[in-house]
C-alpha cells in the first residue's frame, strides 16, 4: 500500500490540521512543499491535484483531496479514528469542521496574515477580522465550559480543525488571556499522544 502525500507549506493552518490530523492518527505519510511565494500552487501539475490552487491537498492512490476539512473526515473514515463514535457524535463533528471554516479560522488567519506581513490591510480591517475572531472565541470558550473535548469525551477532528486555528491567535495579535476554557483545552489537546505544534508538524521541505 502506497503512503498518504501531502501537500503543503509549513506556515500554512490548513496544512497543519492535516498533518496534525496524521500525527495524532499515528499515520506516517510523504510530503510535498508547495512553494506559495513562487506560485507553486497555481501552475498546471499542482492544480491537477487541487483545481482550487490551495494548500493542502492529499494524495491517497488515486485519490486527489482538498479542504482541510474534507481531509480531516476521510482520513477519520479511512482509519476509523477520532471521527465520533455515533452518528450524532459524527454530525457534531461536522458541524463544529463548518462552524469554526464560518466564523474562527478566516478571522484568526487574516489577523496573522496581517500582522506577519503576508497579506497588507488598513487597520480597521485588522479590527474587523480580529473582532470577528475574538466573537468566535466567546462562542468556542463558552462550549468548552462543561466538556473536555468538542464533541464526546475524546478528541476528534473537530478538536483538530478548532486547534489548527486558536493556535494562530497570538501571532495575529489576538489574546487568549481571557479564554480560560480555551487554553485548558489547548493543553489537553498538546497533550495527545502524537501532539506536534505547527513548526514540528510539517517539514520544511519534500519528506518521502
Ligand atoms: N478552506 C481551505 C483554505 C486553504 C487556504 O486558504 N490555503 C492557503 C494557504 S494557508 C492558500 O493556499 N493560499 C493561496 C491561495 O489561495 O491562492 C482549506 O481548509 O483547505
């Protein structure tokens, strides 16, 4: 059997998840750098693999994926882990993989796109995107009051998905400090087993 390929760039959220997704699933898996500075990402072979000139995409066989959130489902179906349970558990997990691509990852993403320089913006649009964000975190502190994880007792691709953006907020400037249900959860979710942060993740470079 072939090995899973991704493709991506290390600085990028959505890679991350997937490569967070693999990690915690125990999965090895090759890697492709998408080189974005040098529109890599938009030349005639990559988009054969992803028709939306995006990172990530992941290559199992025949099979050519991309959305981060759609990678995070199949690899949860493929290796029936961290998928939910039951039905209704799979069905939250989803709508936590919709809700968090809606209202926290473009916020949380485009306040650090801003501030590390690779996307220009006047400062009312930092405001917005970082008001929309910190309205998102309210929502997401507030569901993790009473449980340890998004959906069930265990973590899932939701927690995954919903990590590969909070773990953006400070370097786009968004403080965590009065989110105590978020960071505790944070902690619990760096301590599963085949945790890696965003710079341990992915490699720099091609990886067989
Ligand atoms: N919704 C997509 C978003 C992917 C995305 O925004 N990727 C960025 C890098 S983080 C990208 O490829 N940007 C280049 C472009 O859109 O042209 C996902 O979850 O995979």
């Amino acid at each position: 059997m072939s090995k899973i390929t991704l493709y991506g760039i290390w600085l990028s959220g959505p890679t991350y998840k997937a490569g967070l997704a693999l990690s915690l699933m125990g999965q090895p898996f090759a890697y492709k750098h998408v080189d974005l500075r040098a529109g890599a990402h938009k030349q005639p072979d990559y988009l054969a693999i992803n028709r939306f000139g995006q990172v990530p995409a992941l290559v199992d066989g025949d099979l050519k994926l991309c959305q981060s959130g759609s990678i995070l489902l199949y690899l949860a179906d493929k290796f029936g882990k961290m998928g939910g349970k039951t039905a209704e558990e799979k069905a939250r997990v989803r709508e936590w993989l919709f809700w968090e691509y809606d209202r926290l990852a473009p916020n949380v993403y485009r306040a650090r796109a801003i501030k590390r320089g690779f996307m220009k913006a006047d400062d009312s649009v930092y405001q917005l995107y970082t008001g929309l964000a910190n309205d998102a975190l309210k929502v997401l502190d507030g569901a993790l009051a009473s449980s340890s994880f998004l959906v069930g007792n265990e973590a899932t691709i939701a927690d995954v998905a919903v990590y590969g953006d909070v773990a953006y907020a400070g370097e786009g400037g968004i403080d965590l400090g009065p989110y105590s249900n978020i960071k505790a959860w944070m902690a619990r979710v760096e301590k599963l087993p085949g945790f890696k942060t965003y710079e341990d993740a992915l490699p720099k470079q091609d990886a067989a």
